[in-house]
C-alpha cells in the first residue's frame, strides 16, 4: 500500500501508473490472497483510480497514439 499511497499523491499533478503482476501460485495462495483482496478494496475506494487490465491500457494506448 506504500507504494500505491505514493503514486497517489503524485498523480494529483500527473497521471501515474501501477503495475501489479499476479502470480497465482504465489498470490492466489490461502495466506497471501486475503492481503491481495484488502490492498485491492482499500485501491478501490478512491474513485478518480482507474483499474484496467493490460488489455485496457493498450486499447487506450492506440486510441492516442
């Protein structure tokens, strides 16, 4: 969340972006998914953050370039 909070603050002058690569072997497990799932409520709440996929970004990506 440290890293989210950062880019936050940042992107009230400029658009930021956060990357978060899913492992499931690694995060889809029992004790690590309830942090992935709390860290996404808490990204959730702010309602100006986008959520895309990588496929939004780069649909996004052709309509400006």
């Amino acid at each position: 969340m440290n890293n989210f909070e950062r880019l936050y603050r940042e992107g009230q002058h400029n658009a930021r972006v956060m990357a978060i690569a899913v492992h499931p072997y690694i995060s889809g497990t029992p004790f690590r998914s309830k942090y992935f799932e709390q860290a996404l409520d808490e990204i959730s709440k702010h309602n100006d953050v986008e959520l895309w996929t990588g496929g939004q970004v780069a649909d996004w990506y052709r309509t400006v370039t």
